[in-house]
C-alpha cells in the first residue's frame, strides 16, 4: 500500500549511548551519595524528642547545609502529599457529581484559611500521635507545609481533569480503558503541564510560610525544628543580621537545586504532555535529564519500573465490555440528586446554627463586629496594594514580555522572588519604621504583597508574549500610539492574564497578612491595627475560639471577594474586553 | 448481506436544550447494518447522524428503543466494535505504536503480542518507521492513518468511521479514502461491516453499498438509496456522477421518490432557515448566470464550480430556492426572472430585493420585524431570538443558523445589529417614519 512520504521523518531518539560510559561511572556514586544524604536528613526527623525541652539550634552558617537538606526533605514530603491529594481530590470530584458539589465548595474554604489556622488546630494532635519522638512535630511542620501547597494543586488538576476533550474521553471508553487506565493514560498526563506549573508556585508559597512552618509558636508551643525556616526565626530573635545574610543565600540554593534537579528535568519531560500543538514556544531544556537519559544502567532501571507498571496497567482492567448487563440497574438519578440538595442544605443550616450559637457563647457579638471590622481595614490595604502593584507591573510586564530572550528568563527570577519570605525583610521595616517615627499601619503593609506581587508581573509576561505577531504587526501598521495603544492593544491583550495573576496575588496577601501585619525583630514588635494580626495575636496565646472567629471572617472576606469581583472581572475577560 | 450485526430498533433521543425543554434529535429511527456491506450515512450537521453512530459505539444509551450487537443488548462500548473520529483523538503524548497499543494493553494482551499485532496493523495501514513518532510529528493523513490502525488492530467486526476524511484536506482525504477501500476490497480486513458518516456526497458514493439520508428536526432516515455499482469505483465516471447528481437533488429538495418516512409529508431540512452567508449565496447565483451555465445547471457541476464545501453548497442552492431566485428540478438548478434581476442589479437593487424576498419567504426574519416594531424599546437582545432556535436545534447550530441570518436581515436593510451590546434594532430611517 502506497504512503505519501509526505514529510520528513523525524526521529526523536537520543544520541547513541554508546558514548555514555564515563557518564555511566560518573553518575553512580554521585546518585548513590544523594540518597545516602537523603535517607540521613530522612531519618533525623525521628529523633527522641519531649515537649517542652528545647532543640539546639545555631546560627553557625557551617550548620546551615544541614538545616537546608532537612527543610528540603521536608518540603519534598509535603510536595509529595500534596500531589497525591490533588490527583485524589480530582478523581473523586470528577466522577462524582454529588461528591463535586461539597467537595469544590469545601477545598474553596480550605484554600482561604490561612496557614497558622491549620497549625493552632492540628499541632497539639501531631504531637500526641508520636510521644516522646520529634516525628509528630515533623508531622506537623510538614502538614503546615503541605496546607500553603495542596490547594491549587487540586484546583488544578481538577479543572484539567473536567476540560479533557470529549473525543479523549470517547476513545478511552470506545478503547474500554478501565479506570487505572484511563487514569494513567489521559487524566494524569492531560493535567501533567497545569500540575507542573502549580507544583512550581505552591513551591514558593511553600518557602514563603517556611518561618510560619517550622518554627512552632501556636498554642503557646515554642519548638523550632531544624531548618532554614527555624535559622530565620532565631536570627530575628537575636536580631543577627549576618545571620540573615546567610539564610537569604542557603534559601537562594535551596531554591536553585530544586529548580535544577527537580522542576527543570521535569518541565523538559512534561514537555510531551503539552496539548496545544507547538505554537514555536522554546522547549525547555534540562542538563540533569539529558544526563539521566544518556546514562544506561538509568535506563535499565527506569525500563524495569515502566514494564511493571504497564503490568498493573494490563491487571486492572475491564472484564466485561457493553454487551454484558450492568451489574445495578441504573436508576433515575434525578430524585436522588433532590434528596441529596436536601441534605446538603441541612447540613449548611445546622453548622451555620451551631456556629452562631458558639460566637454567642464563646466570644459575644461585639467582638464579631470588631473583627468583621479589622477584615474591612485589611480588604482595603488588599485593595489598594493589588491596584498599586498592577499600575507598577503591567507597563513592565509588557515590555519584557514583548522581548522573548528576557522573558524566558524572568520565569526563573519570579519564582524566587515569590518564594522569599517576608520575614527576612522584618529587619529592614522594623528599623525603618522605628526611625522615621512612621504609621505601622500604612507602612508594614508594603509586605503583604512583597510575596505575592509577583504573580502579577510572571502573569502579565506571559500574557504580553503570547501576543500573536500578526496582532503586533497590525498596531505597529496602524501607527497606533499614546493611550489609544493602551487602551485597544494592551490592556485588552494581557487583561485575561492580569486578573489570574492579581486573583493570586490578592489570594496570597490576605494569607501573607498574618506574617505582615505583626512583625517582629528582636524584642521589638510593630503591630498594624488588621485582621491578620488579630490571627496572628491569638494564634501565639492559643485562643481557640477568636482563632477561629478570625479564620471564618478571613473565609467570607476571601470568598465574597472571589466571587462578587473576580468572578465579574474573569467574565469580562472572557467577553473580550474594550476600553 | 443477509446476517445483521447491528440492529437498531425505534431509537428515540432527545437532548435538553439551554431553557430545560427537551429536543428530538432521533425520532423513532430504524437501523440494521448487516455482514459485508458499507453504509453511509448523509445528511446536514446536527441531523442526527452522529447521535446515531456514537448510539450504535455505546457511547450514549438512547431514550427509548433497542441497541443489539449480535442479538445482544449493548449497555456500552462492545468489544467487537470500534471507532474512528473526525478528530483523529490520538493521545498527543503516546508513540504512534503506544496509541495503537492502547486497546490491546486494555485488554490486558501480553507485551510481546500487543507490539507484534500492532506493527501488523501499523504495517497495514502504511505507517512502517513511523512508530516511534509523536502524532504532532505527523501530517493529519499520517494522524488518521494512526487512528485507523489503532481501531483496526482491535480486529473489530464494525468499524464506525466518523467524518473520518473531512478534517483532512481534500487529496489526502481521498487518497486514505482510496486505501481503506482497497484493504476493504483485499479481504485483508478483519472488519465485515463499515458505517461511514459524512457530509461529503461523493465519498459517499464511492464507499457505500447504501446511502441513507437524514433529515433534520427530528432526525429520521428520510431516504434510502443502494448503490449496486462494482468497486474500484471511478470517480469521474457516469455512473458516479449520475448518483452523485441523484443525491444532490435529494438533499437539496426532498422527493417522495426514494423517501422511507412513514408519514408522507416531506420534512424540509431547513425550515425557512439557513446558514448559508450572502456572499456563498451571491458565489452561488453568479456562477449559475454565467458561462458556461447561462442559467440552468446540474447541481454537482455548479457544486464544483462553486469551490465550497457540499454543505456550504447545498445550503446556499437551498437559500435561493427558499428566496425565489432559483428553482430545482430534477438534479437541475435554473434561476429566476427576479434572480437574473438580482443578478444585474447594483448593490443597492440586490440588497432592496433580498429584502423583500426575506419578508415574504422567511418566517423567522419576518417575526423577527414585527415583533421589534412591536416592542416600545425598539430593540431585542440575540439571547430571544437564540431561544426561540434552541427550541428546534442545538446550542452551537442555533447560533450559527442566528448569524446567517442576522447577516441575511442587516444586507436586506431589515433590522440593524449591535454585535458587542448583542442588540437587534429597527434601522434609523424606519424609525423616523
């Protein structure tokens, strides 16, 4: 049978790997020396440990290696966790439309609770569950972690997983795909590039909570954990600024190998997974995954894991095909889905009451009202400091936007930048503030969106340089210029790409409020009058009851924030806007 | 030709429209594809035809009616039938051999097997060298050339083919088209029956031993036409064309000649609606008056002319009957005394023309008039008359159909649109009046 030879064939291969034996030897003891360190840093989570005596801790930079790989080792848990909640979460909530409508609105709440909000809950249970071993500390340290991680993880995955392509979905049943299958066949990769990127971000977020996570002052608990985290607190504590130096540049390389090793060999892999054909967007390219796939005995092994792993892929599958009954008789769904609604609906009434029922017992209506007003003066530093970093980053966004070879790098630079925490600043402000005899109210705010506004400006790049040339073309021949630009060019171009990011960042500050709005250096503590302080105040007394108070109207805040301004804002994007 | 595979019995489907009513979709359909044959399934976007076919791949269970593969009843996708899509559907991030593994590994076939069985078929389908290859890496033939494979590895009894050639251009199309039929005709295919569904009249007849016609709203097999003729086929051939010719007349204006309908009334695909724009309309017309047709021709001669799609086409020949600028008749299209003045005529006489035209023959423009002159805001949001579309199609059809016709109305000086505010309104000198 006759083949148009249409194109040219295009061979994927690597180079030959004969070439590989220097690599081969090379890799060996360096790949082995890594998990040794690993499974060290591993193993020093579970040291005998009891509450109430404290761990040493240095600010010795030599010591500062150490604290890195066990705050790496950490995250990695984390990281991991959270990957497999977000994959279980979007399974579940994908193919369930009764589990979807509590489980969507529940990982909605849970994303707006701030970090210290898990910890003044779950720490006093970790610890008991491991007594006399620091593991239950760990446990806590890592949860705190993995709660400013998951979250958009498994908002993520669950978007891919709801916008598969219908004929995706069709072939994997036509193909009769089981759901083990179907799972690693299309779910998983489909959501690949998304989770990816996600995974980069909650990274940050992950390092920016760093101080909040491992050093544990909640319910009246003082316990620094080894790590970069615990290095910070206690250089602010004995105000060393040296110190501080030194966790800024242990934090760089933290970051940096895990962008090397991790994320970079990852991005060139998940390349493949990309759906969108190749709009001429620079593959990225990874030296660590090269050498990992020109090394052989790699190979061999990564082989061996795939073919067992196809195994189960050829265990789990359907026995049975359409011709076979259904094992139930389906049945009407549309009574069952009304009993359902009825119960939702009961179960929100019941908890709205119970809730009521304990602010008046426990706290008393004015603190409500009080509290309800320290949200209102945080929402409008939020405003505010979201308007102020879009007016500085969008014009700059474009511009590097619009000039490729700057952009690919700037990705690299804004993942540090959104990662560093606003604690190494506190020094800075603090002196600041105390010399020039300055409002602690207006002016500690600048650091709630140190972490966060960097999400505007990555967003506002990546929007400008998918600008089609055609369309760039067209302005330029149009000779479009001044605010006209602007308003029919610009903004319309990257406004789709500014509300993700300013959604995010405002996300963020009101989390990052708790770290900003109470801030300490040495002895000296600054205090701006707002909601996250008033967390941060009750967290450290251990005051269940205003904790959580504090917690609920942060919720509404966030919530009604999502759905009555962006929520507009994303259906204006998506209308096409005209200025 | 004599044992069914598949047998379809009064199907019924109806999808739930945007403001809750239901819509028929299939309306009581009758289907039995037998051992050995090709059936083609033909007729306009949202007919039905490919609810049918994904009713007959299990992918969705019909309202009412019986689906049986073999004698049995089919709840789901069944092992011994398989699919191609318009789309290709290739999983982006498999090798050419992983995608046609695929249902092999889910039927949990050993890995020495599934990579033997799936270079024979790759082998087949003329893929050879290409297994390490990502799809993206390939052209669209080469893409559905993969998708074929990946059904036919399956060894499957009935091959489902979803518009399979029209995402593809029209050589390459043709040239796969070609080479299916070849497979088929070599006894080398492990597949005893092909379904085919297609808007392409011509692939139609060059594959099928039976076309069936659709008509939309509620879709029903409206007409049934077997094809005797021996294969290889040639499409430049008389006999060919005269079939060819046969079909277009019938999908354009419906005769009771080849009709299966039940009830004798003859449902007009279009019901005085249209997505034909005014440019395929005017395309259409220009080429009927000129040479070498001088203002009657045969339907595929002025198709071809035409260089649109068979759809675009029928739509727009469709559209000038519907507006009194031609007439058909027997496989043959002539155009009118008002069409030759329209012809003619300079802008301004062709669009004073349309518009009068659209006041007498088209019911959905004319309400559309009277209800914005009875209204005290003079003007309508597209949501209204969307809904009132939705109450006889899909979304996606509704929205088209509303576009041709907002462009039909805005040329004929009927109405005036606001695109960004999604307003219809009188036009200013009506209002002063």
């Amino acid at each position: 049978m006759p083949v148009a030879n249409t194109i040219q064939r295009t061979s994927i291969r690597l180079p030959s790997a004969r070439r590989s034996g220097l690599w081969d030897l090379a890799l060996l003891p360096l790949v082995l020396c890594v998990l040794v360190v690993l499974a060290f840093g591993a193993q020093e989570m579970a040291t005998p440990y009891q509450v109430g005596t404290a761990i040493d801790l240095s600010l010795d930079p030599l010591y500062l290696p150490y604290y890195l790989l066990r705050t790496t080792v950490r995250m990695f848990i984390a990281l991991g966790f959270s990957v497999v909640f977000a994959f279980a979460f979007a399974l579940i909530a994908s193919r369930s439309k009764a589990a979807e409508k509590v489980l969507v609105p529940i990982l909605d709440i849970l994303q707006s609770i701030p970090i210290l909000g898990f910890m003044s809950i779950t720490v006093t249970g970790f610890i008991a569950l491991f007594p006399g071993n620091l593991l239950g500390v760990e446990c806590a340290a890592i949860f705190a972690i993995f709660t400013s991680q998951a979250w958009n993880m498994a908002f993520s995955a669950y978007q891919s997983f709801k916008s598969i392509p219908p004929e995706l979905d069709e072939a994997s049943r036509i193909f009769r795909l089981s759901p083990w299958q179907r799972f690693w066949r299309l779910d998983m990769p489909f959501s690949m590039p998304g989770m990816l990127w996600n995974m980069m971000m909650s990274m940050s977020g992950g390092w920016f909570f760093l101080v909040a996570s491992e050093a544990i002052s909640v319910a009246n608990q003082d316990i620094k954990l080894p790590g970069v985290g615990s290095y910070i607190a206690l250089a602010i504590e004995q105000r060393n600024l040296h110190a501080i130096g030194w966790a800024i540049g242990a934090m760089l390389i933290g970051i940096m190998i895990y962008d090397q090793l991790f994320f970079r060999p990852l991005l060139a892999w998940a390349d493949k997974f990309k759906f969108e054909e190749g709009d001429g967007n620079t593959t990225p390219k990874s030296w660590a995954l090269k050498l990992w796939r020109r090394t052989a005995w790699i190979q061999t092994g990564y082989a061996a894991i795939v073919r067992t792993f196809e195994g189960t892929l050829r265990h789990f599958r359907l026995k049975k095909d359409g011709t076979s009954p259904p094992n139930r008789p389906v049945i009407q769904h549309r009574h069952a889905e009304r009993i359902w609604d009825v119960i939702i609906s009961l179960v929100f009434i019941a908890s709205i009451i119970k809730l009521g029922l304990f602010i008046h017992s426990e706290v008393g209506w004015p603190e409500v009202g009080h509290v309800l007003y320290l949200g209102v003066l945080t929402l409008i530093r939020v405003i505010v400091l979201i308007a102020v970093a879009s007016i500085i980053w969008v014009p700059i966004g474009i511009w590097i936007g619009l000039n490729p070879r700057i952009a690919e790098r700037s990705q690299a630079v804004a993942q540090f930048l959104a990662a560093f925490p606003a604690n190494l600043l506190f020094p800075i402000f603090v002196v600041g503030i105390i010399h020039f005899k300055l409002s602690p109210d207006i002016w500690l705010s600048p650091l709630m969106i140190f972490g966060t506004q960097w999400y505007i400006l990555f967003n506002v790049i990546a929007g400008a340089s998918t600008i089609p040339t055609e369309l760039r073309f067209a302005a330029t021949n149009l000779r479009l210029s001044g605010i006209l630009k602007w308003r029919r060019y610009y903004l319309p171009a990257v406004f789709p790409s500014l509300v993700t990011g300013a959604l995010t960042a405002t996300g963020g500050s009101w989390n990052a409020s708790i770290v900003s709005e109470y801030v300490t250096w040495g002895d000296t503590t600054l205090k701006a009058e707002g909601l996250g302080s008033y967390i941060a105040e009750m967290t450290a007394t251990g005051d269940f009851p205003r904790i959580a108070l504090g917690i609920g109207v942060m919720c509404i805040f966030v919530m009604g924030f999502n759905r009555f301004v962006w929520r507009k804002l994303y259906q204006m994007a998506e209308k096409g806007l005209n200025f | 030709m004599s044992n069914p595979i598949l047998q379809l019995r009064s199907i019924n489907k109806s999808f739930r429209s945007s403001d809750g009513s239901d819509r028929l979709v299939l309306d009581n359909v009758d289907f039995t594809l037998a051992e050995g044959e090709i059936v083609a399934l033909l007729g306009q976007s949202g007919s039905g035809k490919s609810t049918l076919l994904r009713i007959m791949a299990g992918l969705i269970t019909a309202d009412s009616g019986e689906v049986s593969y073999r004698g049995k009843p089919i709840y789901g996708p069944a092992a011994g039938v398989s699919m191609v899509f318009q789309s290709f559907a290739l999983f982006p991030w498999l090798t050419v051999q992983k995608n046609v593994e695929l249902g092999l590994e889910a039927l949990g076939v050993s890995p020495a097997e599934q990579t033997r069985r799936a270079k024979e078929a790759i082998s087949l389908i003329g893929l050879e060298g290409f297994e390490g290859s990502l799809p993206r890496e390939l052209s669209g033939g080469m893409r559905q050339r993969v998708g074929i494979a990946r059904a036919l590895v399956l060894e499957p009894e009935v091959l489902l083919m979803d518009e399979a050639f029209s995402a593809l251009d029209v050589m390459t199309g043709e040239h796969l088209r070609d080479d299916i039929l070849e497979l088929w005709q070599s006894g080398k295919l492990p597949t005893k029956s092909l379904l085919v569904v297609s808007h392409n009249i011509e692939e139609a007849v060059m594959m099928a031993d039976r076309v069936l016609i659709f008509s939309s709203n509620p879709g029903r097999v409206r007409a049934e036409l077997p094809i005797t003729l021996s294969r290889p086929r040639q499409a430049k051939g008389p006999e060919v064309h005269h079939l060819v010719d046969t079909l277009y007349t019938e999908m354009v204006s419906p005769s009771d000649h080849y009709s299966t309908d039940k009830n004798k009334t003859v449902t007009r695909t279009s019901y005085g609606l249209s997505t034909a724009t005014v440019a395929q309309i005017e395309g259409v017309l220009e080429r009927l008056v000129d040479d070498p047709f001088r203002g009657t021709a045969d339907l595929p001669k002025l198709a071809e002319v035409s260089e649109i799609s068979d759809n675009a086409f029928i739509n727009a020949a469709d559209a000038l009957v519907m507006l009194g600028l031609a007439t058909i008749e027997k496989g043959d299209i002539s155009v009118t005394t008002l069409g030759k003045r329209f012809e003619q005529g300079n802008n301004e006489r062709r669009q004073e023309i349309m518009g009068q035209q659209m006041l007498t023959n088209v019911p959905f423009i004319v309400n559309m008039r009277h209800s914005l002159e009875q209204q005290s805001s003079k003007e309508m949001p597209f949501e209204h008359l969307l809904k009132v579309l939705e109450f006889s199609m899909n979304k996606s059809d509704a929205e088209r159909v509303l576009e041709a016709m907002l462009e039909w109305a805005r040329y004929g000086n009927v109405i005036e649109v606001d695109f960004s505010k999604r307003l219809i309104y009188l036009p200013d000198a009506d209002q002063l009046q």
